[in-house]
C-alpha cells in the first residue's frame, strides 16, 4: 500500500465531508463520528462532487440528484445512483489523514 497524506484531521468537519486530490484522484474524505473514509468524489449517476454533499449514518448525498452512497463500500443505497464508486484505505496518524488511492476497498476502478 501507498498511502499519501491527505489533509489534517482537523480540516473534516464531523458529519461532513472535504474534497482532496490524493494522487491522481480527487477523494471525499468523510468524517462519519470518529470515523473517517475516503470515498471517490465522483457520483456514478451525475459525474458531480460528492464532497458538496450531506454525510449522515455513514453515508454521504449527492447534491444534485439525492443519490446516497455507503462511505464503507462505495454502493449506492438510493436513486437514481445504480452503479457503486470507489472506496480508498484510510490510515490516521497523529495529527493527519493518509490515503491509499492506489488501492481499492471495494475493487470499483476509479474513474
């Protein structure tokens, strides 16, 4: 695994989400609790920036169309989305958020 560092954890707002370029890709980074996730910030359904959206119960909301995604395995878990985008390993460590886009959660290739 290749993990870069992302942000600090303090640039998450809890219950919400920041766009980040992690090597090649842009990442929602989702802060779920005291949790955090690394989602793909693409929606399968409108190609928009899922960053922008609303996180509530470990999932987070398209803004455009209402499609909802699973921050733990990318699937859609509402409409219009049908197809699922990719899901990033990621690691805390001190003060910061290190992600592995070379790697996926879920085996979706990002887009």
């Amino acid at each position: 695994m290749s993990f870069e560092r992302a942000c600090a954890v303090s640039d998450v707002p809890t219950d919400e989400a920041l766009g980040v370029t992690v090597g090649e890709y842009d990442v929602a980074l989702a802060r779920d609790g005291d949790e955090f996730f690394a989602i793909q910030d693409l929606c399968s359904h409108a190609a928009v920036a899922l960053s922008e959206g609303e996180v509530a119960d470990c999932t987070v909301e398209c803004w455009l169309h209402g499609s909802r995604f699973d921050l733990r395995t990318g699937k859609p878990t509402g409409l219009p989305a049908t197809e699922p985008v990719a899901t990033f390993p990621v690691e805390v460590k001190g003060d910061d958020i290190y992600v592995d886009t070379t790697t996926t959660l879920n085996g979706v290739t990002p887009s």
